[in-house]
C-alpha cells in the first residue's frame, strides 16, 4: 500500500546523529496492533546507481531480466530493485562457486567469514577490493540480491490515531572502508517532504505482544530507536486507563547518549510518568565519566526486578541484536542467579523457559 507522510520531526536536532520521528497515513482499511512492524521501500540513491554504473562500464540503459519483475534497464534494476548498500554472504559464496578467478586470491571458508568480511561493506566495497568483478558486467547484477523492503517497529496505537502509523527512524549514516554509507529508507525518508509518499505495508509481530490480560504488569527495556514500540505500548495502556480497564504496572528503561540532546519522545515519556502510568529508569552513558547503559540499571534495581518477574510481568526488549539483547539477557541471568539463589546454568535455563512461555519477549535487530 502508498504510505503518504504527513508529519515529521527531527528528535535530536543537537546530537551528533539524527533521529526522525515521521508519521504516515494510509487509505487502506488496515489493522496493525502495538509491537507490530511497518515495512518501508525506499530506492537506492542516484548517486549511488551513478557510481555502480562508472565502475561497472555500463550506461544503465542496457536490459536486464529479474526474477520476478521481468525485463527491466539496468538503472532501473539499480535503483528499484537490486541490494546496493549491504553485502549479503550469499553473494560471496556464490562469487567464490562462479567467479573465484575474479577474487584475488580471496576465499573465505565459511559462512561466518563471508559475514564477517560483509560487515560494514557495500557494493562499490567489493568492487573496488575486487576490480576484475567489474568484467563481468551485466552478469555481475545476476548475482546481486533483491532490493529488501526495510522493518520498523510502530510507535504508535490504533486506539490513538485511526489510518496513521507513527515510527521512530534514526537515519544511518557511518564512515566505512574510506567512504560514507548511507541507509536506503533512511536516507530516503530525510529527503521526503510533507505529502511524499513511499511503499509499505503492516506486518504482524506476534512474538512481540502486549500480555492479554491488561493487569499484567510489563517491564520495556530499550536503547535508542528501540524504544518505538514501547511507545506504542503505552498509548495502548493509557487508552485502555482513560476508558475505566485497570491496567497493570509499566515500568521502563531507556538508554541513550546524553541526555540533553539524545532523550527520545521526552516530554511523551515524562507526561505518563508524572501521571503514575510509567515508571521511568532511565541510563544515559555519556553523561559521567563510568558509561551506564541500561543493563546496570537492570541489576541497580535487582530486587525489585525478580518481584515484578515472581508476580507474573512480561519482559521486553528492544534494540541492538548485538549489544543491547546479549547484555540485558546477561544482566538477568545475574538477578537470577543473586534474587533467586540459583547457578549460572539453572538462570540461562530460566531465561529460555521465560522465552518459551512469552513471559521474556525480544524485537532486536
């Protein structure tokens, strides 16, 4: 479905990375619930097509045949459909099996070297490391991957806005490899004005849900833009409180940067939590010498954490797949192990068993 924007807004006007929070209508009759994601296609950026197109020897206006679209040019082929600003290993390993002539030498003997050489890379990265690639020319595209439509997480609630979806986006922008890389979508959504409108559909995240029963209390644990669902959550809850349904405890924690430039929805947060919706913990790492992120608060409030567990809250946590879930999962297991007088081993076990009866829920990326 056509997504049209029609607010947006820069959270962290003074921070040293920008953060979007962008609000789109839809006309098609759609129901999404918080915790949900909505899909966005953006295209690659012109320049970016330009510099693919220089280094592979190709004028764009050539054909090509794409799997599941047909014949296309090739500019189109760059800029709608074909993955430019990540390397996926799979076209690694497909170029070691086809064009290992092309490599240099270079093999990588398994999947996790192929990612870890991935990392951070994007297509001009391997061509420039790999000139001989560019011989191939149009075959080189058959190998490239489908352009991927990109997930966010909603950060807003049916209850509160009817055809309209809410997100927080923090715009990817990161040196690598001598040059700058840029987020397909996020860059693109930077660029949109007020009545712009992109591809994009509801997708339902059924392991991301508010608990059935909404008495039950829930403890959010978020860093960054991860923090978009929880507000989703909580618009869902003082909907639910502003229409006589008693609703259990919220008690979140956010981490950031500074605070005086990185507090996310700040106002929004503080306005529940001066009204006794939310309880709000908050840990900003660049604000003291020590960094404190939110899994020493986790363990600062050890105690009343396994309460809230031992009556029954729901645990969620979203943000980085990488640095954010390995360190709450880990500051848990610590409060476990201390509150529950239980071993390193019978904790992780916990934790699983908590995954499995949805008691433990996690949206990371």
């Amino acid at each position: 479905m056509q997504l049209q924007l029609i607010e947006k807004q820069n959270l962290t006007p003074q921070a040293d990375k920008t953060v979007w929070c962008v609000t789109f209508q839809y006309s098609e009759p759609t129901e999404y619930a918080p915790g949900d994601w909505l899909t966005l296609k953006a295209n690659n950026r012109a320049e970016f097509v330009s510099e693919i197109l220089q280094k592979l020897g190709l004028s764009g206006d050539e054909s090509i045949e794409l799997r599941r679209i047909g014949k296309v040019s090739v500019t189109e082929a760059l800029t709608e459909h074909l993955e430019l600003s990540v390397v996926n290993p799979a076209i690694l390993n497909k170029l070691q099996r086809q064009y290992p002539d092309k490599l240099a030498g270079m093999h990588w003997l398994d999947r996790q070297a192929m990612m870890e050489y991935a990392y951070g890379r994007n297509i001009l990265d391997l061509l420039e490391q790999f000139p001989k690639l560019t011989e191939l020319k149009l075959n080189f595209l058959k190998v490239l991957m489908p352009l991927a439509p990109r997930y966010y997480s909603i950060a807003s609630s049916q209850k509160e806005m009817a055809n309209q979806v809410r997100l927080l986006i923090r715009q990817v922008q990161y040196q690598s490899h001598n040059r700058v890389h840029y987020g397909v979508t996020s860059t693109a959504i930077a660029h949109m004005n007020i009545g712009d409108t992109l591809p994009g559909n509801l997708i339902a995240n059924r392991n991301f849900k508010l608990p059935d029963n909404p008495q039950t209390p829930i403890i959010m644990i978020a860093a960054g833009v991860g923090l978009a669902p929880f507000i989703g959550f909580m618009v869902e809850r003082a909907a639910q409180h502003q229409t006589g349904v008693t609703t259990g405890p919220n008690w979140l924690f956010f981490g950031e940067t500074p605070q005086q430039t990185t507090f996310l929805c700040q106002d929004k947060l503080q306005q529940w939590q001066a009204s006794g919706l939310l309880k709000l913990t908050t840990a900003f790492s660049r604000d003291q010498a020590d960094k404190i992120y939110v899994q020493h608060r986790l363990l600062e409030n050890k105690r009343p954490i396994y309460q809230w567990i031992q009556q029954g809250a729901q645990l969620y946590v979203c943000g980085s797949k990488e640095k954010l879930a390995p360190a709450v999962e880990n500051a848990l297991s610590q409060i476990l192990q201390q509150e529950a007088g239980i071993t390193a081993e019978d904790a992780i076990a916990t934790l699983q068993k908590m995954k499995q009866q949805k008691q433990l829920q996690l949206d990371v990326y």
